[in-house]
C-alpha cells in the first residue's frame, strides 16, 4: 500500500529473519528506486516495522535491524497503522485500550456539559464517543476477548 510517501509492505515467510532480508533486500532497493524516480521523500527517523505472528518460533522476537539511509531501524512491538495500533501478537489489546482512553476522555467531557436534555446527551454519545472507541471494530472484534469488549463498554 502506498499514498505518496506512505508507503506499506508486507511480507510473509517462515521466519523473521527471512522476512527481514527480503525486506532488506528487495523492498527497501524498490523504495529508495521509487524515491529518486518520483521525488517522494522518505524519512528513516519515521520508518518501522513489526513481526507479526503469535508463533515465537518464527522469531517475532527477533531484534535483527534493518538499514534505511544509514540507520538502523530494529523491530518494535507495536506500529501504528491507519489509526489501528497492530501489536506483534495481534491481539489487539493495546489498540482497545488505547481507543477506551480516548472514548472515556469524550465522555468525562460530555458529562460536564449541564443543562442538556437526555436526548441530546445519547446523540452526542453516539457520535462523539461510540465512533471512537470502535474505531476499525471490523478488525479486532472477531478475535477480542470478553474482558477487552468489557474494557469498551465501561469507557
């Protein structure tokens, strides 16, 4: 996926460490040939990846780096994608939490509003709060828990 110079790439393989390479070696070449052919400009200082898998077999650990530009990129546990924060395991936990934060945040906001009649206060709720906390819902809430849908609710 890419929009200008935001660029997205996703690579499956048996393990990290081949993912790593193929990333290395074949996306990275393709960017920096995109680049210098389009006069989109990346930053290595806002570049990051992931290994995505709940198989700590396949490495998702793995702290082999990339280099971009002269820097070494090395995995992180979480990235941050569309507004959907993906987390190696992709339980989607930290993203649900994140999302309740905010939606509880509106809400507090909303409740000190006085004055307002019941009516007005559902619908604020329903098109302040409700859209933030399930934001890109068709994601993660095929695979949340009980307890992260609870976490929801009570925000």
């Amino acid at each position: 996926m890419a929009f200008v110079d935001d660029y997205s790439a996703w690579v499956i393989g048996r393990s990290a460490e081949e993912n790593t390479r193929i990333i290395q070696d074949e996306v990275i070449p393709m960017l920096e040939k995109w680049e210098r052919t389009s006069g989109a400009q990346f930053e290595a200082t806002k570049t990051s990846f992931i290994h995505l898998t709940r198989y700590k077999a396949a490495g998702r650990d793995s702290t082999i780096p990339l280099q971009f530009k002269g820097k070494e990129i090395v995995p992180k546990d979480k990235v941050k994608l569309l507004g959907v924060t993906l987390d190696k395991e992709l339980r989607f936990k930290v993203h649900l939490a994140d999302k309740a934060g905010k939606a509880t945040k509106v809400a507090l906001a909303l409740r000190r509003m006085k004055g307002l009649q019941p009516k007005a206060v559902k619908q604020l709720a329903q098109s302040a709060v409700l859209p933030g906390a399930d934001y890109a819902s068709p994601v993660w809430y095929p695979i949340a828990t009980h307890d992260m849908k609870q976490l929801l609710l009570q925000s």
